[in-house]
C-alpha cells in the first residue's frame, strides 16, 4: 500500500475527528513508520483490519477536506503571507535607500507585528 503523505498534514487539521482506532492507526503507519503487518502483530488483529481502518481513515480525511478545506486554505494563506513577508521587506529596503520616510517605516515596523503574530 503506497503512503499518502498528504495524509499525515490532514490528520493535524481533523485527527481528532476520526475514532480512536483509526487515529492510532494513522499515527503508526505514518508518522512511526509502522507496517500494517508490524501494527496488526502489536494490536492483536489482522493485517486486513489494520488496511481497511487506515484505508477507511484515510478517506474520511479526504472527504472532510473537501467539505470543510481547512487545510488548502491553510496553504493558500502562509503563501500569502509569504508575498506578503518578501513585499515589506522590499518596501523597507528600498524606503531605508531612497526615501526615509518615518511614516513608512512605522507602517513596516507594523505590519512586521502583524505578520509574527501570524507566525507564531
């Protein structure tokens, strides 16, 4: 069975929402790098019930994914954020180089604030 690593960042947004099972499953396999065969013998169940619970965990994930989208929104904001980083700073420089304005330098010094919180 070939891992889908995706599967490992949509188990930090909705994790919690899978039974208890299937969270241990997904943590096993993914992030210990269990085999199915390695977590059935350490569960006392079958290497099929191991698949089918991560399988079935697994497309749970998805499907909130694609109802809720927490995640691509996630991605689409730290991108932002990113422009966003890379355009002060190119403000900042060129406002230290050519203009030297203390308005726009507050504006950057606030704007930096707004972005470590963000970070953090």
């Amino acid at each position: 069975m070939a891992k889908n690593l995706d599967v490992v960042l949509l188990a930090d947004f909705y994790g919690e929402m899978l039974t208890e099972n299937q969270r241990k499953f997904i943590e096993y396999y993914y992030n210990d790098d269990l085999s199915l065969s390695e977590i059935a013998q350490n569960e006392g169940i079958t290497r099929q019930g191991v698949r089918d619970a991560v399988k079935r965990a697994e497309s749970q994930l998805f499907d909130m994914e694609r109802k809720l989208g927490f995640a691509e929104r996630t991605r689409r904001v730290n991108e932002a954020l990113e422009v966003i980083k890379t355009s002060v700073e190119a403000i900042n420089t060129y406002n230290m180089n050519v203009s030297l304005s203390r308005e726009v330098n507050d504006e950057v010094v606030r704007v930096r604030s707004v972005i470590s919180s963000l970070d953090e």
